[in-house]
C-alpha cells in the first residue's frame, strides 16, 4: 500500500509544473468563472454540466427556467442571445480499447455501464483578468459582484479561464486554457486550448485515497470535440409560444476557407464547423403563407431573430507527444451526431453515420444531413464534431512517462447586421423575396463567422510565439445618479497606470465615450414594444480631466441605462489587423445593469398632481413606459404626502408614503402583491406639506386601467 501511495504522489508531483501555468494559486472545487470582456458572455460552471468543466454535456433546458439555463450569449447585449447548450468530447479508441484496474480490456471506451462519454471532474480552476472588473454603482447600489479572482497584467489576453478536469473512465487530465480580448476586432470569439494527458487517473487526487490507477499501456484513439449550439432562445419562443428542448430546428454543417494571415505564419485554411437556425414545419403559416420559418422571422415585422451563425475551427493539433509541431493535416473529420442516434451509430439504421471518424457512405467531411437527404427534418440537439488524430499515449510509472496532446480550437458567432435581419424579414414577409432568398441572405452570416474564426487565428499564431494581441484601453469604473430632470454619469481609473497601454506600456489614452440604452437594458427585449432602440453614443471627450457627462436630454419616469468607455491613439496597433485602428476598451464591462431614471423635486403645492400614462393601457401595449410596461408614474407630487390608491367603489388598493421628489412610481400591484383589474380608479393625495411642513389640501386624481 505504501508503495502504491508513493507512486500515485510521484506522479502529483509530476503534473505540478503542467497545472502551474501562472503564479496564482489554484482554487480546488473551484467557484464559477466569468468570461465577459467582449460580445460574448460565457460562464463556466460546475452546475452546469454533469462531466465537470471540459465537457459539460448536460442537457441545459432540461431544467427550471430553461431561456436562461445556457452559458453562451452572443450578442450579449440582445435579448435572449443564449446559444451554447453543450460541450461534448468524447473518446473514439481503435480496437484494442483500454485496460481496467481489472486487467480487462473494454473496446471503444464503453465500459461494463455501456458509457461511452469522456465524462470529467473539475479538479481545480481560476479566472485571471489582465484588470479587475470595473466597479459599477447605480443610484448608491453597487451593481457588480466582489472580484476573488487574480489580476496579471503580464497576460497575453484580456482574460484567461484555466481549469482541469480527471476524465476517469480513460485516465486522462484535461488541461483547457480559453483565451478572450476586448479589442473590438477580436470581441467575438475566444481561444480554448486543450491538453490531454495520460495519467491513469481515475479519481482528482483530493477523492484518490486508496484508490488503483489505470494500469500502464497504450492507448490509440481519435479526440473528437462538438461545441453545440442552437440559435437562438428568443428567436424560438417568438415564433412558437414556448422554448424548444434544444436545437429543435437547427442544422449543422461545415466548411472550408482560406485564411488571409497564412504569410504570418498562421494556418493557411481553416475547417469551421458551424450552426444557423432552419426550416421547421412547426406552428401556423405566416402572412405571406409561408411556413418557412428559417431564421426565425418575427409573425408581426418579419424581423429575423435568428440570424447568429455561431461556429469552431481547429487552429492547431500536436504531430505526435513527442512532436509539438502544428499537424496541418488534421483535422481528420467533421462529422454529426445527435441525441436521438447514438454517437457511435448503435441501434440505428444510420449505422456509422455519427462515429467520431466518419463512414464509408457519406465520409468523413458529410454536409448537414437535410440538404444531403439523409433525413427530412432536422434532428434533435445537432452536433458538429471536429476530429482530430489518431494519437498514441503511453502511461508508464517506472519511467515517469505520461504522455499527452494538444490541440487548439477558435469558438465564436458571425451573423448579417441587425439592419439586414430588419431588411431581408420585412421584405421576406411582404412577399418580395422567396423563402430561398431569405435563406441565401441569411447563410451569408458565413462569411462574418469566417472572420472572426481566422482573426482567432492570427491572434493564436501570435500567442503561441509569446507575442500579444494589442490591448484595448481599460474599461473604467463608472457611478450613475438620477436627479431631477437629469441623469449624471460619472467615471474614473483606480490611477494612472490605467492609461497605458498594457502591451506596450506606453501612455496612448485618447478619448472617452459615453454610452445610452433607453428602455430595457437588452436590444430587442419586448419590453420595449418593438421601437428598435439600441445603444448609442451620446458624449466624448479627448479631455482625461473632465469625468462627468449630465445628461439632461431624458424624459422623466423612463428608464437609462449607461456604460463609459475609453479610446486610445492607435499608435501603438500596428499590425495587419489593427494598421493604427483607435481601440476601445469593452462597453459591455462597464454597462450600468440597473435602470436610472429622472425626476421632479418634490413641489411646495399640491393641486397639479398627475398620472402618467392615463389611461394606463398595459395590454393594447400603445402608451407608457419602454423596458417597463407595467409601471405607472405620479407626478408633480408635494414633498411629503401621503398616496392611496382607490377603486371606483372605495375599495383601498394600496397605501404609499411618499417623500422627496416630485414623482413616484407604481407597479400595478395591490398591497397584497397582486396586478389590478381593468377599471377606474382613483389616486388620493392626503396629508401633503410644504418644504417648511406647511399643510396642503388634498387632491384627488381618477385614471383608467386597461390590462
């Protein structure tokens, strides 16, 4: 047993310089971790998935509250953009299997249970931010989380997840790096780095005690990985009234493009495994009498809601264990699988049709399997595989060996404009394009998926040589205030080293901005009755002194929200991407997550008291507030009063003491938390005083609401 024990810590001992990558210390069990320093916004936690971090192949919408269940959004600033319901990596062994504890050899993975998946535990993990996020307050409320992570300003990235798993059922440790930016040309993918040792463990060393490892041997085998994903939540619950398991009506395919970088070093081509939203016969026609909803168009506008192409591509694959060169050749497959057939092809008359290494029918590239007429609907829960091998590994104790591989993969989402998913779904449903039109404009959301994928490939080629992606500025930390009839923003670097660059050092801070979303805080959230509004510019400034913006252009009672950002000179982005490009730093890390809105101050009289909108129309949806339907507002209130509110017969609704501002906002709700009825009611104002606490008489407002 002792024997047993020193060579299980042998081995610990061994892997110590493979997990320490940086100084921080590594959090065991770790705590979720957050990647949000760009476009996409991905958390990566342990309850998410049943096979720990690497490969959190749960069925996401399985649970409670599924339109929020997913880890991936992208545009993290639409509404309902969760896209990412499954990473998947399983093992596909040649035919000599593996061998137990027992000495038995269990061919392609599938033990005594029949599993066949590459199930892991987290072992350990950390989040290290090249800054701390930035410190966001909204009307004295602190808006953003404490920060436990680790700040390094030496990283090559904006933001490094680093974790491992013990994927016991093959002995292997899965060592995974994911890299992001916020430079804005790079804000829509990131990097996830793979190493797949073999180290026989069965158990994370904390739960090893006493237990055997995997025997010593080879194992040959072929790695495939699926990033899966569905466009989109919303784009789903528009069209059909409710939110599909996953993936109901979405295809996956493949191809291949040139890269523009390849005289750099990068790879020269790129494979991309990707997803788009497809036909599915579901539900009742539309307008125009097509049942075509590929896209997802909105039943009213045409407006596509699912116009996201998201996708992955292998930028680099170890040779051999003992070959770090990039294997241009790889990867060996793209293939399908979903959740209906088995990955393997068992108890299906598509035999072969989902291994990991593709069949002798449709080869180991097969288009989706709608077009190629392999099935006349999409399947349930799509899945694009990219393949890479095969590779040997040996695990031998006596000469310390444990062999392992990496690979490299660029995940991220391309799609058309919002202006074009606009234009291409109005005209779609007034008939002027055909279904095939719509199609056609929709998959050309290829072309910007393939860049952001080939600029993850310029940026990897550039890591990988120990160079840096130039750095966009530091997002700084912002205070927003309401007040009356104004908003102020106020905003601030923690010192000055902030303005410098991060790559470089060098102090090339040139501007600030200032940014608005009236309404709800997400684009295209019904809350917002369809008015299209975004978020724009609305201040900058190239003076570092002046740190306030007063925004004065509101309307009292609705809803803002804010972010701040910084740009800097360009001179210090030369290269092929950037050429002198002013970067700026993330708007989304410093967006204001809370509403803030403006108000009167209290008045010193109490006879102009009104209610805003009258009648309150809820349901015909034609008046009141953007982001907050159900919200009523009080006006022209006195300092001090008192409001209750009445049915038309007398009955009191609720009671509310008021003091301060000239207005008061209502939800709709009796003091019991219940929505009202439609019906006349009346807003009695009682026991009002001055500023010097004169008394005022009381005043009596009747209004109308219509649910």
């Amino acid at each position: 047993m002792k024997k047993n024990r020193l060579k299980f810590y042998t081995m610990v001992f061994f892997l110590l310089p493979f997990c320490l990558t940086f100084g921080q210390a590594l959090v065991y069990n770790p705590k979720p971790m957050n990647l949000d320093v760009n476009r996409i916004q991905m958390k990566m936690s342990k309850v998410n998935g049943e096979g720990g971090l690497a490969t959190q192949f749960s069925w996401m919408l399985t649970g409670t509250n599924p339109q929020t269940t997913e880890i991936f959004y992208w545009p993290r600033d639409r509404f309902r953009s969760n896209m990412l319901y499954q990473i998947y990596s399983p093992i596909c062994l040649d035919e000599n299997g593996i061998q137990d504890t027992t000495g038995t050899k269990w061919a392609m993975g599938v033990n005594a249970s029949g599993v066949v998946t590459n199930a892991g535990t987290t072992d350990w993990g950390r989040e290290i931010r090249r800054y701390r996020p930035p410190n966001i307050v909204v009307d004295g409320v602190t808006v953003t989380a404490p920060f436990n992570w680790y700040v390094d300003r030496s990283i090559k990235s904006d933001i490094i997840l680093e974790f491992e798993d013990v994927c016991g059922q093959f002995g292997l440790r899965n060592h995974v790096q994911i890299y992001a930016f916020s430079n804005q040309n790079h804000g829509d993918y990131f990097i996830w780095k793979s190493t797949n040792r073999f180290t026989g463990e069965l158990r994370v060393p904390r739960e090893a005690s006493g237990r055997k490892r995997l025997p010593d041997q080879t194992i040959k085998f072929y790695l495939p990985l699926a990033f899966s994903f569905g466009p989109t939540k919303a784009g789903e619950y528009y069209v059909n009234g409710s939110y599909a398991y996953e993936g109901e009506d979405d295809l996956d395919s493949w191809f291949k493009g040139k890269s523009q970088y390849s005289a750099s070093g990068a790879r020269d081509s790129l494979y991309v495994g990707y997803y788009w939203d497809s036909y599915n016969t579901v539900g009742k026609p539309y307008a125009n009498g097509s049942y075509d909803n590929t896209g997802d168009p909105d039943k009213t506008t045409g407006v596509l809601h699912s116009a996201q192409i998201p996708g992955y591509a292998l930028l680099y694959a170890s040779k051999s264990p003992n070959d770090n060169t990039d294997d241009r050749t790889q990867p060996f497959a793209i293939t399908h699988g979903s959740i209906n057939d088995d990955f393997w092809g068992h108890n299906s008359k598509y035999k072969g049709l989902y291994s990991g290494t593709g069949d002798g029918n449709r080869g180991q590239f097969p288009l989706d399997i709608v077009s190629s007429g392999v099935k006349p609907q999409p399947d349930k829960g799509p899945m694009r595989f990219i393949t890479v091998g095969p590779y040997s590994l040996t695990k031998n104790e006596t000469q310390n060996r444990y062999d392992s591989v990496t690979t490299v993969y660029a995940v991220g989402a391309g799609s058309i404009s919002t202006d074009e998913a606009d234009s291409c779904g109005r005209k779609w449903l007034r008939g002027e394009i055909t279904d095939q039109q719509k199609k056609d404009w929709i998959m050309h959301g290829r072309d910007s998926l393939f860049q952001t994928l080939d600029r993850a490939n310029w940026a990897w080629n550039r890591i990988s040589k120990g160079l840096s992606v130039p750095a966009a500025p530091a997002p700084p930390d912002i205070n927003v205030a309401s007040g009356p009839d104004r908003i102020t923003v106020t905003w601030g670097y923690p010192d000055a080293s902030y303005f410098k660059d991060a790559v470089t050092n060098v102090d090339d801070w040139y501007a600030w901005r200032v940014y608005r979303k009236k309404g709800a805080l997400l684009f295209d959230d019904p809350l917002d009755k369809a008015s299209g509004a975004k978020w724009e510019l609305i201040y900058e400034t190239t003076d570092r002194s002046i740190t306030t913006y007063v925004d004065k252009n509101v309307e009292r009672g609705q809803d803002y929200y804010y972010a701040v950002t910084a740009l800097d000179d360009g001179s210090q982005n030369n290269n092929e991407i950037d050429n002198g490009q002013k970067l700026e730093s993330s708007r989304y890390q410093t967006c204001s997550d809370l509403p803030a809105v403006s108000y009167k101050p209290g008045l010193n009289v109490s006879n102009k008291v009104r209610v805003v909108p009258n009648p309150v129309t809820v349901g015909a949806g034609a008046l009141g507030f953007a982001g907050t339907p159900d919200k009523v507002l009080f006006v022209n209130l006195p300092l001090q009063c008192t409001l209750r509110i009445f049915t038309e017969t007398g009955d009191l609704v609720t009671k509310i003491d008021h003091y301060g501002t000239g207005d008061h906002e209502w939800n709709q709700r009796t003091s019991d938390n219940q929505y009202i009825a439609s019906g006349i009611y009346i807003l009695v104002v009682s026991d009002a005083k001055d500023i010097n606490g004169k008394s005022l008489d009381n005043q009596f407002v009747k209004f109308v609401v219509i649910r």
